[in-house]
C-alpha cells in the first residue's frame, strides 16, 4: 500500500450502512472498520464490537458485544485482510462468567481493525491470574473495568465449565478470588 493509499484509508468516513447503524446512540463513536467477506463490516465502536450487514434491515438493532465481555481475540492476517477469532464472555452466575463459541470474522480488508480492538479489549483487563485446580484444570480471575462502574470487576472464568460444579475446585476459585480481591490495588 502507497502512502497515499495509507493516509486516505486513516481518514476515510465509514461505509454509509455502518454509520447509520451506530446513529441511533449518540453516544457511540466508530473506530475502525474491517470489510467482511461474506458481505457487511464487523466495527468497532466506543461501546464495543458490532457485525453491521451489507443491506441495512429496518427497524433492526445491531447487537454489540461489549469490550470487556470479550475474553479472548485472535487474529491471523492474510494479505490487507485476515481472521479475527473472538471468544465472548457470558456471566452464568454472579462473578462466574463462562466462555461462548468462538465467533469468526473473516474480513476482506481490515483497516485498523486489529490495533483496535486489541487495545480496547486490553484496555478493559487490569489483572488477570491463572490458578490450579484439584481437578487438574485452571481458573482465570479477571479484574476488568467495566464502562459505568467506579469499581473494577473481579470475575472467576473455569477452563473446563465441569470444574464450576466441582465443589473443590469452586472451593479454591472462592480462595484465590477473596485473596486476589483483597490484595488489590485500585489505584492502578
């Protein structure tokens, strides 16, 4: 890519549908942009990730997915495209959250999707700790900030959702959180 073709893709508009689509919350900011290949955009946008399709359907909200609801994004780049792997988080109980199937962006071009969504998706995790469980497995405690929270929030996620009824390994994934919680420092 030229520099030209570098500058003008830094400062050009998004695609008409995508910001109709993120218009109805004034609130709501696009930051980049990635075309799909099988046709729309996967967006990101201040509140978080959104899939906007190619045609726009009356009437229809576009589901976001918060940025700190996303526990893990990969992407693999091919060409000025490449494949954005993203595992959503699901709270199942309070301060239990739960890793959902993994959701595949497979984009045309993908702009300064990447950088995004990294930085916003790292900028949600304060801490995070992998602990052992007696089943054999891990537990990941999270502290991640939350948009409209004042506090941060400690949250437990089981490698295996079998361990979440296993009331030894629930027994540590309690130790370790209490213990994670009161040696954190929220000034960080």
């Amino acid at each position: 890519m030229s520099l030209l073709d570098q500058v003008r893709a830094r400062f050009a508009r998004p695609p008409e549908v995508v910001r109709a689509a993120i218009a109805a919350d004034p609130d709501e900011r696009v930051l980049a942009w990635g075309e799909r290949v099988d046709g729309g955009w996967t967006v990101a946008t201040s509140r978080g990730l959104r899939v906007v399709p190619a045609e726009p359907v009356p009437d229809a909200e576009v589901p976001v997915l918060p940025w700190h609801e996303i526990g893990t994004a990969r992407w693999t780049a091919a060409g000025s495209g490449g494949t954005f792997t993203v595992v959503p988080l699901q709270e199942v109980e309070p301060g239990v959250q739960a890793r959902l199937p993994a959701q595949r962006h497979v984009l045309r071009d993908a702009g300064e999707l990447p950088a995004v969504l990294k930085k916003r998706v790292d900028l949600t995790v304060v801490a995070s700790q992998r602990h052992p469980l007696p089943t054999g497995g891990s537990v990941l405690l999270v502290a991640r900030r939350v948009p409209g929270q004042a506090a941060r929030e400690w949250t437990v996620v089981f490698d295996d959702d079998a361990d979440r009824d296993d009331p030894a390994a629930r027994a540590v994934a309690r130790e370790r959180l209490a213990a994670a919680v009161d040696a954190d420092d929220p000034s960080r």
